[in-house]
C-alpha cells in the first residue's frame, strides 16, 4: 500500500459510512480513483472485510482486565474451549513468553470480575495466573 492507500484506509477507519464522493474530496482523489484504490485493496486482500457495529458491540462494561494464564502440559485447546464459552472472556489471545493466554476479560462490577476469576483459575490445566485491571484506554481498536 502506498500513502494515499493508508490515508484512504485511516479514513475509512474514521468513517467506514463515508460516501465515495467525500472520501475522494478529503483526499484529493477523484471518485473513480478512491473507488479503484478500494476495490484494488480489497482484492489484494489488504482489506479483509466490512462490518456492522451494533451498541451493545462497543459498550464497555464498566470493569475490565487482562488475565494472563500458564497451562499445564498440552491441555491448551480444552482450556481454550472452556473459556469461550465463558461469557465474561471477551478476547482469548496465545502468545508467547513467560504466559500461554492472555484474556480480555469485562464484568459489570468487580465482584462478578472476582468471581469470573475464581471460575478461570479453577479450571483443569490452568496452574498460574495473574490479572490486571484496565483502567483507561487511549485508544482501541473495533474489531
């Protein structure tokens, strides 16, 4: 991608809704040029989809945290299978280092949070855990 198709994307970013017309304006481009730059980076696999955001996707619970877990052995995947179906892990991420899983865990009060915690920690193949709560974010990314 080149600058005007970063730029064309952060727009998108800020208004996927935007039409052709002001897309083209704010960047200079003619419609037919911000059309073929869209479609051109969609084929290419630059950009992967669109989407609808609803309320409730965006809505923050008021409590929130990361948990990093390490797992036992090869239980990985049954772990995995267990916290998706919890519904206070938003997010489930592998990764590497010193932690198998890092989640994006959100609850309405800290409570339920506790109580979320104590579900996670008892499940077969988590043997260490640390939590961190989230108390503000600069910026996210929608998914």
């Amino acid at each position: 991608m080149d600058d005007t198709d970063l730029k064309l994307v952060a727009a998108l970013r800020r208004d996927a809704r935007a039409s052709m017309s002001d897309l083209a304006l704010s960047l200079g481009l003619s419609r037919a040029t911000a059309r073929t730059r869209i479609e051109r980076m969609t084929a290419r696999g630059d950009i992967v989809g669109f989407t609808v955001l609803l309320k409730e996707d965006v809505a923050q619970a008021p409590v929130r945290g990361l948990m990093m877990l390490e797992i036992e052995g090869r239980g990985t995947d049954k772990v995995v299978h267990r916290l998706t179906g919890l519904p206070e892990v938003q997010a489930v991420h592998s990764t590497n280092g010193a932690w198998d899983l890092v989640l994006e865990i959100s609850t309405d009060t800290l409570e339920a949070l506790d109580r979320a915690l104590f579900a996670i920690r008892r499940i077969e193949g988590v043997t260490r855990s640390e939590t961190n709560l989230l108390l503000s974010t600069r910026k996210a990314k929608l998914r």
